[in-house]
C-alpha cells in the first residue's frame, strides 16, 4: 500500500469558461477531473517510462464515490478506481489502484486536484 500527498493545479484556462465561473463544485466523475488525474498518475508513477511511451497508456477510472462536499470551501472529497493499460515492447503492461482525491476551483477559477492516497490493487 503506497500513501501519497500530491498537489498538483493545473493551468487549463478551457474549464473555467462555464464551470468555474458559476462558482459550483466539480464533480468526482468530471472529464476534466479525470483528465487532470491522469496527468498527476502519469508524472508520479510512470515516470520511468519515455514521454511517447506514457502517452500510449490508455486510463479508465470506475467505482467513483464523493466522500463529502465540503461546501464552505467547494471542495469535493472522492475515492474512484483507475486502470492503466498499454502494450510496452509487445508485452502487455497493467495497473490498477484506488485513489483518494480531492478537487475544486481555485480563487482565479482554475481547476485544483490532489491526490491524497494510492492504494496499488
């Protein structure tokens, strides 16, 4: 079992046009979420691999659960299941694992995800 504390804000002016400006919470289910996860997950534990080699890896997230909706600070604490998979030199590479995770919307409406726990499966 691996803990993880991982902060990572991510700088896509494109989820602010509508999300970010209604002032809401973002989902533990959103695209844009998941998007930025795969981001994080790729940095952190496929770092050994070359750049063309990550962007090969296919993500699927599942069984996705909202812990808790913390209002006062429009956060969103959820847990979901990711699966990695891609063929590394002919050979069939997966992975699996539970995160723990949070996200919402900075003050300047950028979209904020950490991942506070990676379970290997």
């Amino acid at each position: 079992m691996k803990y993880f504390k991982i902060k990572f804000l991510a700088l896509m002016a494109l989820i602010v046009l509508f999300s970010a400006c209604s002032g809401g919470i973002p989902k533990c289910n959103d695209k844009d979420v998941q998007n930025l996860l795969t981001d994080i997950i790729l940095e952190h534990n496929f770092g050994g691999f070359s750049e063309v080699d990550r962007k090969k890896f296919k993500f699927t997230y599942s069984g996705f659960m909202s812990e808790l909706t913390d209002k006062e600070s429009k956060t969103q604490y959820c847990r979901a299941q990711v699966k990695a998979n891609k063929s590394v030199n002919s050979r069939p590479y997966k992975w699996d694992a539970w995160i723990n995770y949070s996200t919402r919307y900075t003050d300047d409406g950028m979209l904020y995800v950490e991942i506070t726990r990676l379970d290997d499966v």
